[in-house]
C-alpha cells in the first residue's frame, strides 16, 4: 500500500514539472521575433502583438489604449506605438525586446512587477534611445546595478521612476552615475532598503 502512494507522489511531481516546463515553451514563442511576420505587418503592429500577447497594454498615437489581443485593428492599420504599460501577469522577457527595434515613436513605458524581466532586458531599450522620455521600472526582482546603469544611453529621457528594486546593491550611486550621464532627466528613486 505505501509504494502506490509514493508512485502517486512521484507521478504528481512530474506532471507539474512538466507542465511549467510547457508553460515556459509558451513565453519563450509569445516572446520570440518573427521576421517574417514583420515584413508582413511592420515593427510597430508586430510589437503591439507581443505586448498583447504577454498581458500588457499598447497605446497607439492618438488613440486609446488597447488591453486586449482581439481588440488590435487590421493588420493594414499603421499607426505607431506611443505608450507600453505592463505589470504584474505580463511574461515578457528580454528576448521579446527586440521587438522595440525600429518602433521609432515610444515615449513612455511603464514595466511594473514584470517576473521575467532582467538586465539583458532593460539593456535593450536603448533601441528607443531617439523616441523614449518616460520610463518606469517599478518590483521587476530581476533587474541589478548593471541593468540600471544601462540606462544612461537613454539621453533623450526627460522621466526616469525606479521603485521596489531590491537587489540593486547600491542604490545611491546608481542614482548618482544617472544624474550625471542623464543631467536633463528628472529621477526619482524610492528604495525600501
């Protein structure tokens, strides 16, 4: 009687491993760039598809903002991304950053408590280098010093919000070295530590 208990056990276990691991298969694809897809629809729809897929918000310019993959108009629509929010149940990772590349209208993005989201990442906003002037980094753990520090070839920031980032080891000179790469930005950095 006691061995079919621990076969259960371990039959159990496999099953939730493996279904996180299918999980994981399902981020790294909604997270993926496809390069045929954009020549088909261009950088700024693709990009609004990836956000959506993974739970976030798109705003194009001059519209409203669009909370829901089926909400996105005709493909032949061509508008540009203005805002990108996303919070807590949003699964981008780094990967999916290059979907920014060639979005040249991004100003304001909001990542808040993204789980998956890491240096490598914040790294790679520096394809909007020309466009962004607002940024928020709010409870995303994964996100240290150096991904912080990558932040200064944003020049044309003009809003910089770091909140609830507590493995940034020295919090106080990260803040430092951005006032002076980034002199015309306003920073503001709330640390809990």
């Amino acid at each position: 009687m006691f061995i079919p208990i621990i076969r259960q056990r371990l039959l159990l276990s496999a099953c939730k491993t493996q279904s996180r691991n299918i999980f994981g298969y399902f981020r790294v694809a909604f997270n993926a760039l496809d390069t045929d897809r954009l020549k088909t629809v261009g950088p700024d729809r693709l990009c609004a598809e990836w956000i959506l897929k993974n739970g976030g918000f798109i705003k194009f310019e001059n519209q409203k903002w669009i909370t829901d993959y089926n909400a996105l108009p005709a493909v032949n629509f061509r508008y540009q991304i203005e805002e990108v929010d996303t919070h807590n149940k949003t699964t981008i990772m780094a990967m999916g950053f290059d979907h920014f590349k060639d979005c040249s209208a991004i100003r304001k993005i909001s990542l808040k408590s993204c789980r998956y989201l890491e240096n490598e990442a914040i790294e790679k906003l520096g394809y909007l280098k020309d466009s962004l002037s607002e940024l928020e980094i709010n409870g995303c753990y994964n996100v240290i010093d150096e991904g912080l520090l990558s932040l200064k070839q944003l020049k044309n920031l003009k809003k910089l919000n770091i909140e609830n980032l507590p493995y940034v080891k020295d919090m106080k000179a990260v803040q430092q070295e951005l006032q002076t790469a980034l002199a015309g930005c306003e920073i503001q950095i709330i640390s809990k530590k």
